[in-house]
C-alpha cells in the first residue's frame, strides 16, 4: 500500500513544495486557513481538507510547513489537533524553523500515541522549493526519516543528516545567520559603489565571477538595485511585512540560541539593522530605521 501524504501550511514554500509533489505523481491531503492557495492547488490535483484534523485521519505522513512556534504547537495540540488524529505509527515531519524545545515537545506529546516526530528543515528558499530542489536538513530516527522518502525525492535535490531531535532547526539557523550576514556585506558594497559613482553592474558582475555571490545573494543584490519607489510601493508593502516576518523571526531565534550558549553574534545585530533598512520595515520600538 503506497503511503499517504499529508501537508499542512501553503505559504511561500509550503505551496511550491506541494506542487513538487504533484509533478512527482504524489496526491497530497492538503489544508491552510487561506482558501486561495488551498483551492490553486486542489486545482491542480492535490486533495482538499476541511481542516487540520482531516488532513491526520487521511494521512501515513504529514508535512507541517507553518511560520513560527506557537503555529506548530497549535497545529498540534488538543483534540482537533494533528496529533490526536493520526494513526499510530504515522510521522509528523516539522519543516518550520523553531527552537530545538518545540520539536522535542511534539516528540513527548505524540510518543503516548505512537506517533513519530522528524525535522525536515527547508534550506534553499521559494525558487528552490519551486524547482523541486530544495535541501533538507534532517533531525530525528533514521527509520522514522526513512518514511519521508517518497516527498523528499520528489522535492529534494540534497539531504543533510544533522542528527538528533533539535539539531536540525540548530543547524538551519547556523545556516541562516550567515545568509543574512553575507546579505549585509552585499549591501554595504552596493551602498558604497553607488556613493562613489561606480557601476554597480560591474560589482555584481565580479562578484558572481568570484564566487561570492550565489543564487540567494543575487536576489539580495537586486533588492538593492532597486529605486526608492518601488521598495516603498504601498502595494507591496503585505509582502514586504509577510516575508520579512520570517526573516525577523529567524533572527530572534538566533539572537535567542546564541544568549543561551553565551556565544556573541554581533554580525546578526548588524544584520537586522541591514535587513530592516533595505525592506524599509519599522524596528521593534515602532521607529523607523531612518530614524535610528
């Protein structure tokens, strides 16, 4: 009997992710609180639940791709919880970025029921999980991950094993903190190009030849390329809000992990300030970074 895929959470990666499935032959039980992302890709073959619960009585594994911690643990938790619903012996496979404690809190709360917890992290961002070769930063039991196979092949084109439960969600965010500092570096070459009048297509033509700027650089680049106008366009300031949520999320994980290592980060301070600067988003104080 072939397995039964479930996935719950179709944002920027989660939607791509599940139409990588799709083009693989997998027919996925999908749910998101968002009718239109849930309804393009039912469109487009998947199975459409009704609700976080139907999704876990449909389904051997189930992908959570869902923004932050207290959204994993809701998916999860009570009686109309992801939990509650699935079978014994069926595998949760958290793709969120989280602190280590979540992932081993859903490992306690599902052992009662035989449920099984892997990490599956997500590295390589939208156009990779679009182009079905996403990298997977896996945590957990061997065997347990061995039950992914069928949506790792069809969305994954490299798979890193970091261990046990909570290493993986470490490993992302050790990842993720230098894309953003080599962000900052990109913005700081731009900023003073432009000052002194250099062709900044020529910077960026130097920097691809190099090696120091990769796909995701690359885009970072073109963000600072980009007039005034558009970056502060009304229209796309959602989007703005939406994607820089993650990122700002992120960092305060990394903020959070380093304190509690006492490792200094200082390059991740710089970064957020980068961040905020180039996504013109207001700081936590509510000022913005103009202003600061």
């Amino acid at each position: 009997m072939s397995t039964r895929i479930g996935f719950i959470g179709l944002g920027l990666i989660g939607r791509p992710l599940v139409e990588s499935m799709l083009r693989a032959g997998l027919r996925p039980t999908v749910f998101d609180l968002d009718a239109e992302p849930l309804r393009a890709v039912v469109d487009e073959g998947a199975s459409g639940a009704g609700s976080v619960a139907a999704v876990g009585r449909a389904s051997d594994v189930v992908g959570v791709c869902v923004p932050a911690d207290a959204h994993v643990r809701s998916v999860l938790d009570g009686p109309d919880g992801l939990l509650a619903n699935l079978a014994p012996g069926a595998v949760v496979a958290i793709h969120s970025t989280v602190l280590p404690e979540t992932v081993r809190w859903a490992a306690a709360e599902a052992a009662p029921s035989g449920v099984r917890i892997v990490e599956a992290c997500l590295t390589g961002g939208h156009f990779a999980a679009a182009e079905g070769r996403t990298t997977f930063l896996l945590g957990g039991d061997p065997e347990d991950i061995t039950a992914l196979e069928p949506v790792l092949s069809a969305c994954g084109e490299t798979l890193v094993q970091a261990g046990p439960l909570g290493n993986a969600n470490l490993l992302k965010l050790c990842l993720n903190l230098q894309t953003y500092v080599s962000h900052l570096g990109v913005a700081e070459a731009v900023r003073l190009a432009k000052d002194l009048e250099l062709p900044v297509e020529g910077l960026k033509e130097a920097m691809r030849a190099n090696g120091q700027l990769g796909r995701m650089g690359e885009r970072f680049f073109g963000l600072q390329e980009l007039p005034d106008s558009i970056i502060e366009d009304a229209n796309i300031l959602p989007m703005r809000r939406t994607s820089g949520a993650i990122i700002v999320k992120d960092l305060e994980l990394m903020r959070l992990v380093g304190e509690r290592r006492g490792v200094d980060l200082p390059g991740r301070d710089l970064a957020e300030a980068e961040f905020l600067r180039t996504y013109r988003l207001p700081d936590e104080s509510g000022a913005s970074p103009e202003d600061t």
